[in-house]
C-alpha cells in the first residue's frame, strides 16, 4: 500500500459542511437589509454562486469580481439595490457563527493529526481570513502545518499556480508522498491531477465525474480515509 507523507484538504464540503453554515448566514444578511428572506432567495443565490465559482475556477472572472458583484446581482433578481461589497462582507462574518462538521470530519482530522505520520495542509478556495477564523472556531485551525488560501496565494485551484506556490511551501515536498483530498471533481480532483499528485474524491452525493480523468481513490465518507492511508481510527 502507498505510504503518504503530505495530505492535502480543501474545507468546505470536505471538512466543514457549507450549506449549513450558508443557510445560517444568507437569512442575516437579508435581515440587516430588510429583505425578507424565502428558500427562493436561497437557490437564485445559489446559482449565481455557482456560476460565478465556476467562471473563477476558468478565469474568466476575478475574486473581486466574484465577491463584489454576487449580492448585487442576487438582490437586483428581487428588486432591491444594495452594496454588493459591504453585503459580501457581512456574509462571511456571519459565515463564522455557525460551523458543523462533515460526517466525520472532525474525528478523522485530529486521529491523523496524533498519529504523527503525516502532514497536514488545508488548499481552499475563498477569503484568507473568512476561511482561518472558520477553521479557528471550529477548532481544528491547530491542527495543520499550513493554510493556504487562493486569495492568498493569487490565483485558484484547479490552476496551476495554485499548487506550485502549494508544492514551494511544503518542506521536503515529494509529489509521490501527497494526496490531495476533496469532494470538488474540477477544483481538487482536476487540480490535483494536473498537479501530478495523488487524488481522493470525497464523493459522498454519488456525483459523475466532470471530465474523463483517472481518480486515484473515491469514498463516500472521510472514515474510508483510515483505510487509503492504512491508519486505526485513535479519537
């Protein structure tokens, strides 16, 4: 069985489930505006999420545009005119507040932090502080050697760039000895493929692949990770 050294984890729907801390945050931000919220409000924002993260991943937008325009477009859909930036920041702060785990997660992560065999690195995507205080108030920010943020290191998974300034911070980096852990096929799987590292594909919804590209493992839940990288369950 391979043996790892650097384990590589995106946060959200990875570690931390963001659609509940999304549902907790877009009625707040609604309240603070005066816009009544509704469950409709929610999938139109949604998919000008969805969208623009997309478009992000290819480079056809930038972050700023990303989080300076999605509030506006989503509260323009209903009629309201609001600051798109200022709407985006409180989002985040709110996103804060309420963090709960993925099945799983929390265990997984602080029984591969006490073995000592490997290393562990968050890769996400998002806002440098939004996604450290996240990872500090669900108590787990301690627990890994280094976080890095595409705001931080210029530029986003599934690029390139993103994991060359990844690979350059990593001591003693050994492509053979990473695994990149993830349950986004194009922004970790892709990613890390093209990256030349090992994949594991969180695919606990039962998605279909995005592209045709060989996955190295795919689990459903992060327990099966005790099993990929031949560890007892310790916590």
């Amino acid at each position: 069985m391979k043996q790892y050294k650097h384990l590589l984890f995106d946060v959200d729907d990875t570690l931390l489930d963001f659609d509940s801390a999304e549902l907790g945050a877009l009625p707040l931000v609604c309240n603070d505006y005066g816009i009544p919220y509704s469950e409709e409000i929610r999938q139109v924002y949604r998919d000008i999420n969805e969208e623009l993260w997309g478009a992000l991943e290819i480079g056809r937008v930038t972050r700023h545009e990303l989080l300076t325009t999605r509030f506006t477009r989503l509260f323009e859909t209903f009629g309201y005119t609001v600051n798109g930036a200022e709407a985006d920041a409180r989002y985040r702060d709110y996103l804060v507040v309420g963090q709960q785990f993925v099945p799983h997660a929390d265990e997984v992560i602080r029984t591969l932090s006490q073995s000592q065999k490997f290393d562990l690195y968050i890769v996400t995507n998002g806002a440098t502080d939004t996604q450290h205080k996240r990872l500090r108030h669900a108590g787990i920010h301690g627990h890994f050697n280094d976080i890095f943020v595409s705001e931080q290191t210029g530029s986003q998974k599934p690029m390139p760039a993103f994991f060359d300034y990844v690979f350059e911070r990593i001591p003693q980096f050994n492509a053979n000895e990473t695994l990149i852990i993830g349950d986004s096929f194009g922004a970790d799987i892709v990613g890390g493929h093209h990256a030349g590292i090992d994949t594991c594909w969180l695919n606990a919804k039962g998605k279909e692949p995005t592209v045709n590209i060989p996955v190295t493992y795919e689990i459903d839940n992060l327990r099966e990770l005790y099993t990929v990288l031949n560890i007892k369950q310790t916590v």
